[in-house]
C-alpha cells in the first residue's frame, strides 16, 4: 500500500480524485474518497486472496481502530467498542437500562431518527420518552433543565443537528444532567472530525459515531465509548459473541459479556469497513482536526457572507461557536435545489426544506464560490 508523507489542509485536495470531476461540498452525508482509502480496501483484498482467512490479522485491525478512535475523543481504548454503525452501539446500551427507577428519557428535537427510534422502541420495557422542543434552530439549555429531572434515567442529544447544523449547548446540558443522576449520550456523527472533540471536557457519559462523513471512511464502522466504569454495570440483552470476554472460548452455555466496552459489541466485525475506517481516522489524524476547524470556518464565513448577498437565508447560527460544519440555506424546493447544482457538478444534500453545504479540510474557496455563483443562477429555488 503506498504511505504519503504527513498531510495537511493546504496539501490533501489532491489525496481526493473526485475534486478532478466535481465540485464536492457534502461531507455531512460521505467524506470523499481518498486514495488511502482505496488503497486500503485493496489491502484487504489482497490479504484475503493471498491468505485466505487471516483472523487473527483482522482481529488486530479492529484492536488498531478501536485506539484511534480512543484518540479521536480522548479516551481509553477499552471505553471503546467497535460497531457496525452508531445504531448499533446506542441500541444494545439502551438494551441495558433498567427504567423502573428512573422511567424517563429525555431527547432534543435535533435528533437524527435512529436515536429518536432506539429510545421509543424502549417504551416497550417501560421508559417515557420526553421531546425537548426546538425555538428555530435552536434549542435554549433551560428547555433542558425544565425537563431533566431525578426521574430522568438518560439524556440523549445530538452534537450538531443533521438538518439545520446547529449545534448543542453539550458541557452545560450533560452538567444538569449529571447534577440529577442522568447519563448523557451523546450522538457526535456531525460533529466528530469537523472540531476537536474530548470527552472528559464534555462530560457526557456515552459517544457514539461512525466513521463515513468527516472521518473519511466508508459506511459499516461505527464506534462508542463509554465513560470508564460505566459499563460493568450494565448488562446489554442485545448482544453476540464479539461482546464475550472471551470471544475464542466459544461458550454457548453462559452469557459473561466483557469487562470493558467491548460488551456493547455483536457479531462478526465488519472487516473492510474497519480497513477503511483506520485509513479514513489517520488521514485526518495527519491532515490534524482543529486546522480543519480553522479552514472549514473561514470558508463557512465566505459561504453565509455570499448568502446574505444572495438575499438568501442561513438556517444555521450565524456563531461560529454554535455550529459544526454545516450550513444550511432555506430553500423554496430543496430537491430541486439539489437538483439544479448536481446538473452544474456540484454535489450538495437536502434535508427539511433545507439545502446542506458541508465542507470540509479538502474544499477550497474556489468551491464556496463556484456554490454561491450557482445559487445566483438558481436564486429563485432560494427562500427570502
Ligand atoms: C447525527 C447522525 N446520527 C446518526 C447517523 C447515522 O447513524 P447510523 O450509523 O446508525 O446509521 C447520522 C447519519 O446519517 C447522523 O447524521
């Protein structure tokens, strides 16, 4: 597999061919492909032909992402476990809560609807499902501190909202929360890689996420980790055998899940994606998150500037400090907003009536411009 020297933001354009054909600005729903990524589906590939079944090999692999990932947030590998998707992390930890004590489950409405589904389906073994309401696209921390209460078993938010790119008051709700004895989980898909994300400072209990958008990998790879400690005490019933203590003990006789995260883990893992996905965290380990943070800011600034002259309306808040890396226009029909750039090569997405702008370390301001002079062709699609 060919190894590139350390990458950087003004260097890795080049690292992604498809800026050779398009202009690709829609890292919230895929990061781009990378030539490391490629390469590394072809290392599996190869491994696969020329070994047949290196288990112990692929094994490893999982071991190698799960301490990634641990770096990518702070954490301790064995706070990790290693998922197909986020779905299937926050699923068998919702598994484990007991809600007789504590019946109530508190979610934002910025929630993505796996979340919103995982903890409804729960009111099958007794939990209340209480929806904290958006003012707009913001939802204001006392809405949460109304709600979380000693009845309050979790509270589950979103980082960014995927609809509007709003982002969630995350320190200061997980505080009450902590201060009421609820556990935090939070979802980072839209934020992790777009700024830097550390979970002792946020104080949340839970992390999930995947690796597809702004980690730069493929789809089947999701992680979570759990604060230390925390998962002794809760004993998933969704589960399978990469959860055991001892996977290679092949027990059917008892269920001992592991010590450590790794009890939030099923089945086989998903070996190419885990391929992908540790080449997809290192590239933007190298390519480093907070100057992407920097970049991505300042285009993001350039975008909503030309917006406002557009005559336009971003969704998203205007602070820097209270979004991620998307921003969202207000369109009067956003799949045929979409539509019109996608004919002009310009890849966007579209959720709520909004379109989504996502850039990420790999755009340049030569994309926010070539978007905002399709806008300007398009104006009428835009809402006033
Ligand atoms: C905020 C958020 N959460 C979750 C997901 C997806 O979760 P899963 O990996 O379970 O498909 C997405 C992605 O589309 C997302 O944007």
């Amino acid at each position: 597999m060919a190894v590139r020297a350390s990458e950087s933001v003004a260097g890795c354009r080049s690292r992604f061919p498809i800026f050779e054909r398009l202009t690709y600005i829609n890292s919230c729903s895929q990061g781009a492909l990378s030539d490391s990524v490629r390469a590394a589906y072809d290392h599996y590939l190869t491994g696969w032909d020329e070994r047949g079944a290196p288990w112990e090999y692929w094994v490893e692999r999982a071991e190698t992402a799960r301490a990634t990932f641990a770096r990518f947030v702070g954490g301790e590998p064995d706070d990790v476990a290693v998922t197909t998707s986020l779905s299937a992390g926050v699923s068998p930890f919702a598994s484990a809560l007991d809600f007789k004590a504590r019946p109530k489950v508190v979610i934002s409405d910025f929630e993505f609807p796996t979340i919103g589904q995982i903890w409804h389906a729960q009111e099958l073994r007794g939990a209340e499902v209480v929806h904290v309401h958006a003012d707009g696209a913001e939802i204001p921390v006392e809405r949460f501190d109304d709600v979380i209460d000693e009845q309050t078993a979790v509270v589950s938010i979103a980082a960014v909202c995927y609809r509007n790119g709003s982002r969630l008051a995350v320190e200061e709700i997980a505080k009450i929360a902590r201060e009421r004895g609820a556990l935090v989980v939070l979802d980072a898909y839209q934020a992790i890689g777009t700024y830097p994300l550390d979970v002792g400072e946020l104080g949340v209990d839970v992390l999930a996420a995947g690796v597809l958008k702004y980690l730069l990998g493929s789809a089947g790879l999701g992680f979570m980790w759990t604060r230390p400690g925390l998962s002794e005490r809760l004993v998933p019933t969704q589960t399978g055998w990469f959860a055991d203590q001892n996977i290679f003990e092949m027990d059917i006789n008892d269920y001992s899940p592991s010590p450590t995260a790794r009890r939030f883990q099923s089945g086989t893992p998903p070996v190419p994606s885990i391929y992908a996905g540790i080449a997809g965290l290192e590239l933007m380990e190298e390519i480093g998150v907070a100057e992407t943070r920097a970049h991505v800011t300042a285009l993001n600034e350039r975008l909503i500037g030309g917006v406002d002259e557009l005559g336009g309306v971003v969704v998203t808040p205007r602070d820097p400090e209270q979004r991620g890396a998307l921003v969202c226009i207000r369109s009067t029909d956003a799949p045929q907003l979409v539509a019109a750039l996608g004919d002009e090569g310009i890849v966007t997405s579209e959720r709520d009536g909004n379109l989504r702008i996502s850039a990420h370390a790999y755009n340049t301001e030569g994309d926010i411009d070539a978007v905002l002079a399709a806008l300007a062709r398009h104006r009428g699609l835009l809402a006033t």
